[in-house]
C-alpha cells in the first residue's frame, strides 16, 4: 500500500511541477463524426484520438452521472495505447489452460483533459498544427488466483504530442507518447520504473487510423513501434533476468477494430518485445476481444477475451479465456 501512495505521489507532484501557467485556446476542428457519450467515435471516418480538440469541439451530451463523471475521470481496461483506450474496464471470470476458475479486473483511471484545461494546448501556423496532452492514470490488472498470470499495478505519466500538416499529405497526423511509468507485480514480487516512448502516424489511403466502411462494417487498424527501458527495483522470485539491473526493449504493437453495427465490435492487439540487453530474448503476446455494447452511449458491454503470451512486467505465459461484463465513462 505504501508503494502505491507514493506513486499517487509522484504522479500528482509531477502533474503539479509540468502544469501551464496559461491555456492556448488554439484548438480548433471542423470534424463531425459521430461519437458517443464518451467522446468514442462510433463508426465513422476518423480516428478516436486525433487531437484533444475533436473532444472538445463536440456537441454537448445528454446529462448523466457517467457522463458528467467522464468530463473529468476516465474508466477503461487500459490506457497503454490511444486504442486500448476504446476499451471498457473489465470484471471477469477466467479460465486458464490446465488452471481452476477465477475472477479478474482490469481496470485503469485516467484524468480526463477535457475537464482539466492546463493538461492540453497547442498552437498552428500556416502549414502546420501541433497540439499536446497530459493523461496521468492508473491501472490494476489483478485477480483472485494464487498463481496469477498477470497480477500488475503500474502508474503512468504520459505525454502526448501530435503534429498535423494544414496541407494534403500521405501521413496525415504523427503522433509520439512519452512516459514515465512505474510497474509492480504481487505474485510475482516484481517492480520497475522507467519510461516508454511510442510513435504511430495516420495514414487514410492504408486506413491506419482512419475507418473504412463497406456497408454495416467498418474497420480501422494501428501500428505503434517504439521503445520501452528502465530499472529494475525489485526480483526478489528471480522472475526477471537477476544478472541484470536495468532493461532497454524494442516494442512494435498492433490494434484493429471491427465494426459490425454500432454495438458490437471484435478488438485484436498484437505486441512483441525484442530485448536488447542480455539474452536478446523475443516475447509475443495477443489478445482477440469480441464485445457486445448494451446501451447507445457504449457505458455497459458483455464480451470475450482470448489472451496468448507473455507480457510485462515479468513475461509469465499467459493463455486463458475471459468472460466478463464491462464499464466505461
């Protein structure tokens, strides 16, 4: 517990120290896709995380408690990528190969810049726009099994930062996230701290951020390649390397999402991790997500989760089936 409020500490001092003394009002956008209660993009021709602004400029939404809560306060499975971001926080019960039953959260809480003006701005000039963003957030994936796969609480500190031309281009947005984060694993007695840095574009004549349509299907996909490096605070299991201290990897990440409709989509994610310290090892990890939303705003979902890998903190292998219900604000 004492780890955790020091990282609650860290996050806020940091967000404190990297406030604006002032707001640009610079943003501004003549995008008119259709979005839901959240500020999602339902099916439609644009990206779910071009700029703050896109959020912004959106008509206001029918009043609700989750609504009101989602101006300030964001509830999803992760905030790892702008796409996992799409994904509702989940309570499930899962099934491992070779294992008995048990229960799983993945949960993370982010502030909301749309309710926190000094966590964005940004400015133009004639050919170019540039826009950044500041999302602290924290994520729980735990369970209830003794032997957990994935038993992580990490805290990050992203740093967003997007520049589109104000011209006809074939990339038509960059964007690069930096963060500072900070990971820890119950089973596994595990914790690191270090950063990440992740480059994505939008490229609409491949449809890398950009949905294509054909008839009630739509689709949209996204490649991030960056790095991730930090330090190794504790191991005490031996679960990671023990001859080493500090670790450096190269990360290339895959998402695609599939419309069928406006309430049911199926979320694939692929990420592989190369380290470049050490043994060179590879680690591949997958997950295939069918989800079915239940009410118009996208606020409750039921769905599927096939995971397969090995993945941070400690690259335990990972292959079990969830079922779980939903929430997202």
């Amino acid at each position: 517990m004492h780890k955790i409020c020091a990282l609650v500490a860290i996050i806020f001092v940091s967000l404190h120290l990297t406030a604006p003394n002032s707001v640009s009002d610079s943003y501004n956008s003549t995008d008119s896709t259709i979005v839901d209660a959240n500020g999602n993009r339902l099916p439609g021709s644009v990206d779910s995380d071009i700029t703050v602004a896109n959020v912004a400029s959106n008509p206001p939404q029918e009043s609700s408690l989750l609504n009101n809560l989602g101006d300030y306060f964001l509830l999803r499975k992760s905030f790892l990528t702008a796409d996992d971001a799409t994904e509702p926080a989940k309570f499930s019960w899962t099934k491992s190969k070779g294992e008995s039953a048990f229960y799983e959260l993945d949960l993370a809480l982010g502030l909301n810049p749309k309710g926190f003006p000094f966590l964005h701005s940004g400015t133009s000039t004639q050919n170019w726009e540039f826009n950044w963003k500041i999302q602290p957030t924290f994520e729980a994936h735990t369970s209830t099994q003794a032997k957990a796969e994935q038993d992580s609480l990490s805290g990050r500190l992203p740093v967003s930062l997007y520049l589109q031309p104000n011209f006809e281009a074939f990339i038509s947005q960059h964007k690069v996230a930096i963060s500072l984060v900070y990971e820890t694993d119950r089973h596994q007695e595990t914790a690191t701290i270090g950063g990440d840095l992740y480059y994505t574009p939008t490229i609409p004549a491949l449809a890398i951020g950009v949905e294509k349509t054909i008839d009630r299907v739509t689709f949209r996909w996204r490649p991030f390649v960056g790095v991730e490096g930090g330090h190794i605070l504790e191991n005490d299991n031996n679960a990671l390397d023990p001859s080493k201290s500090e670790f450096f990897r190269l990360v290339l990440k895959f998402h695609a999402d599939v419309w069928i409709g406006k309430q049911f989509v199926i979320s694939a994610d692929y990420s592989m991790r190369d380290d470049l310290l050490g043994d060179s090892a590879v680690h591949h990890y997958y997950e295939v997500s069918p989800t079915l939303f239940l009410d118009k705003d996208h606020h409750f979902s039921v769905g599927l989760t096939f995971k397969r890998g090995k993945t941070t903190p400690d690259f335990s292998d990972v292959d079990s089936i969830n079922a779980w219900v939903g929430v997202l604000f």
